[in-house]
C-alpha cells in the first residue's frame, strides 16, 4: 500500500507559559481529527503534544504537501488557537504567521515532516518530537543513527545496509540543498552539519534502494517571521528495521544528551533531554529542550500504538546526564556558551542595542 505519512506541529498556546499544552486545545484538534478522517481524507491520525506544541500525526493517501492535508492542519490550528485565546493561554496562535491558508502551511509558521512510501510487510516508524530546541538538533542524531558505526552495528554486519545512506543537507539561510553519500563523502557531510544553525539535515536515503529513511522539519521561524516568535520546536520521522537502522539503533543516539540551541527564548545551549510524552513538560528556565518519540507499527496506513519509547528507565542516566549539564550551562548566565553566538542572536534585542550605542563606538587608536 503507497501512503504518506505526514507530522505537522504549531505552538498555538501554552498553559501554564511554555510548559504545557492545554487538555482543551487537543480534545479540539482530535475533534478535527476525527472528522476529516470520517469523511475519508485520513486514513488514521494521532493527536499528541510536546511541551506547548500541539502535534498532528496523519496518514492518508494525498501525497506530500497536499493542499487538503495542509489546509486541514491550518484549520486545526486555527480552531486550536480559538479555544486558546478563549482559556487566555501564552502566545496564543504564535506560530501561525499568516493571517489566512495559502495552499501550503510551509512558511507560515508550523513545522512539516512528511514522507511517502510503500508500505512493507512489518512497517516500523519512530516519529521525533521536540520542544525548546532548534530544527538542527536532529543533525547529529541523524548522523549516529545512518552513519555512524559505534552507533548502528548494522552498518557493518547487515548485508542490507552496508552500502550506507545519502543524506539531503539543507542552508536554510542560503536556500540552498546538497547531497552527501555515507560512508565516502562523512567528512564532508560534518563540516557542514557540525554547523546546526544553518546546515540541516532533511531528509535520508537508502543508498541502493533509493528508498526514504528520515525526514525532518527543518522550518525556521525566526526566518520567516524576521523577528523571534519561539523556537522551531521540530519534528522527526525515521523508519526502522529491516534495511534501515535497528529501533534500539534509532534511539541510542538519545542515551547521551547533547547541547543544542533553544531553552529561554531561544537564545541558549541547552541539553536535549529523552523523556516520555507526560514528562514533556519543560519548566526551568523554560526547559531544559525535551525530546520525545513514539514508535508505530503501520497496516493498511493505520496508526498502530503508538509506544512511548522514552519511558523506559534505559533512559534515566541521560535524564540524569541532561540535568547535570543544565547545571553547567547555567552557571554561565547571560555569558557564551550559555547564551548563542551573536549572530544566532540578530533576531532579539541586539540589532536594537546595537543600534542605539552606534555612535558611541570610537576607533582604538
């Protein structure tokens, strides 16, 4: 069965600030859910959050970035944000960026992961979600999980996998796209998604079947907004065994917690800490980043599970790890590394402060 599975995530309002997605505004977004799956336009669809991001998971058979699945995210959205505003949650509607639909929700603000495939006869899909962070934060996960043999054993010893993968890199500042193939062309790959901020991967392929293995959101908000409006909380699609990575593969990269950018207001390196889905509730400092994953089987395109991945106590000693690295961070305050580079900055107050001791800046003699 050829299906597309497509996840699109908005932060349409948090309860209480950002730490939280209101009861109230996902009952709507399954109400919407329900309906467009009755009329046949789904195939099936699951409603989860992460942190204050309302997440849509949706399978169906309209292919990517259709017009009628993107419209009946919008329209969730829409609807999701009215009963925000109405409850008076934080930042109701922030990031829909758009006053109307324009055929695409690409763009306007929410985040887009979809792929289209046929489906196999035993179809595993691992679906990443993650609030506080940036859409880079997938870069060297990725790269554990499809290049990376310390990581996935099946590199070396599955005949089916040893050919390896090609990764799709994109600039999103530059608005452009390459493709590296693994494992000849690593090192290449890793001097530009070492740069997370602006190279990211999007999407990952077997190299002999030419099959899809991962897709990402790699949407930037403060791009499209010219102005920080959150960060761009992004999603993750993997699919896993048989000639893709293991699904203890696809998460091990997990089990060591690395820094990324996000936390308060978007302006800090912060851990990205696994947890399950009632967990994903980020609240010091706005965090620390969360992540969390939800596997599914998939028959005739129905959502089977989905399995909270994340909570199993494998994962405690990077729970652990993430809040001792939190710590470190901390310390820092306002000072880097804590706090982003300047020119990750543009978007906050600094061009304003720049601005305004313009004339006080001399030439040293």
């Amino acid at each position: 069965m050829h299906l597309t599975l497509s996840v699109i995530k908005a932060d349409i309002g948090g309860y209480v600030g950002h730490s939280e997605s209101h009861p109230e505004v996902m009952a709507r977004a399954t109400e919407c859910m329900a309906k467009a799956k009755q009329e046949g336009l789904l195939i099936d669809y699951h409603v989860t959050k992460c942190g204050d991001d309302l997440e849509l998971v949706m399978t169906h058979q309209q292919g990517e970035n259709n017009e009628r699945i993107h419209r009946l995210a919008w329209d969730t959205f829409v609807s999701g944000t009215e009963v925000a505003k109405k409850l008076k949650l934080h930042g109701a509607g922030q990031d829909l960026l758009a006053s109307a639909f324009s055929g695409n929700v690409k763009g306007m603000g929410p985040g887009v992961a979809e792929m289209e495939f046929t489906e196999r006869v035993a179809e595993t899909v691992i679906i990443f979600m993650a609030d506080k962070t940036s859409s880079g934060a997938w870069n060297m996960p990725l790269y554990k999980m499809f290049a990376d043999p310390f990581n996935t054993i099946g590199l070396v010893i599955a005949a089916n996998m040893h050919c390896g993968f090609s990764f799709e890199v994109h600039d999103v500042k530059g608005s452009k796209k390459i493709t590296f193939c693994t494992p000849d062309e690593i090192y290449d790959l890793l001097v530009f998604i070492g740069a997370a901020s602006r190279y990211m991967v999007k999407a990952v392929y077997h190299r002999d079947s030419k099959e899809i293995a991962a897709v990402s959101s790699t949407q930037k908000l403060a791009f499209i907004a010219g102005r920080y409006v959150g960060k761009d909380d992004p999603v993750c699609i993997v699919r896993s065994q048989g000639e893709f990575p293991a699904v203890g593969e696809v998460l091990e990269p997990f089990a060591s917690p690395i820094l990324v950018e996000g936390w308060m207001r978007g302006s800090h390196m912060g851990p990205l800490m696994p947890v399950a889905v009632c967990d994903s509730t980020p609240s010091r400092f706005d965090g620390p980043p969360r992540v969390i994953s939800l596997g599914f089987q998939l028959s005739g395109g129905k959502l089977v599970g989905p399995r909270d991945m994340f909570d199993d106590k494998a994962f405690n000693l990077a729970r652990h790890q993430a809040n001792e690295m939190a710590d470190m961070m901390r310390r820092h305050g306002p000072f880097e590394p804590h706090r982003l580079p300047l020119e990750e900055m543009e978007y906050t107050t600094m061009p304003q402060v720049m601005e305004k001791l313009a004339d006080r800046f001399v030439d040293i003699d």
